[in-house]
C-alpha cells in the first residue's frame, strides 16, 4: 500500500471527529496490520472505489465510541445501542469523505458505498483486497480507537 494513502485518513479522521465530537484524539505510529480481528468493540467498514481501490474501517473502543457518539448527539449514552451503531455508520461516512477529498488533491478519484457497522468483541473485518492492512491508532481520554485501511490503485501500487 502506498504510504501516500496514510495522511488522508489521518488528517480525516482528526478534522472530523474534533469538529464534529469535540475531542482531541492523540495519534499513534501507523503499523501494518496482518489478521482480521477488529481493535474495538464497535466497526463502521466503508468500501472504495475508482481510481483506487479498497476498504477502510473505524473501530471504537466501548468507551470511545460512547464518549464520541454522546458529543455528537448531544446526550448521555451510556451503552452501545442503535444510536451508536447509527453514528459509527456516519461518522465512518464523513471521515472517508474528508480522506476522499484529500486523495483527489494528490489525483486519485475515488468513491464510498454504503457504510456497514459491526458491534460485538472480538469481531472480524475482512478487507476486499484481502491481505494486510495499515493501522492508524488514536486514543481519547475515555478509550482507544482505530482506522484501519486497505487501498490500492489499480496499478497496483
């Protein structure tokens, strides 16, 4: 994957969940990730498409994800309901947008499907190119969260 796919979704990820939800997550080192496991407990997984390709995926810890979404919301949630799968479909929509519109500055036209969420420990998030995939952890104070991305273009690269 090329490293040049890694600063949209950084930079999407921020912008949107500071303005959005009102935190400051903290980013980590990016790491490839080799398995399927999800990092949290609650997954929005958008599909890519055009001039390059792929998947990417917004994992939320229960405690991130419950801060982040009651922000949003402007109330107390205090478990992962249909509120919150609800806004871990948006907010995967509008950070993928965000990391879209940064790829296009670079010249790649590439567009969005419809989010899917997954809850529950332990679930799986199967990538449609398969293979390994880059991590972007970030942490709030109330848990950890995580991109995580998998696109190419279609040359390959």
């Amino acid at each position: 994957m090329d490293v040049r796919f890694i600063n949209p979704f950084l930079n999407g990820t921020l912008n949107v969940l500071t303005t959005m939800a009102f935190v400051e997550p903290k980013p980590g080192k990016p790491y490839l990730k080799k398995d399927s496991l999800a990092s949290g407990d609650v997954s929005g997984i958008i599909g890519l498409t055009g001039s390059a390709t792929g998947s990417m995926a917004l994992s939320f810890s229960e405690g991130a994800i419950l801060k982040v979404a009651s922000n949003i919301l402007g109330e107390e949630i205090r478990e992962i309901n249909d509120d919150i799968t609800d806004a871990v479909g948006e907010i995967t929509n509008m950070v993928s947008g965000a990391a879209r519109k940064e790829l296009e500055s670079i010249g790649l036209t590439v567009t969005a499907a419809i989010p899917t969420v997954v809850a529950g420990k332990d679930h799986l998030i199967k990538h449609v190119l398969g293979g390994p995939s880059i991590i972007i952890p970030f942490e709030i104070e109330e848990g950890l969260f995580a991109v995580d991305v998998c696109i190419s273009t279609l040359k390959g690269t």
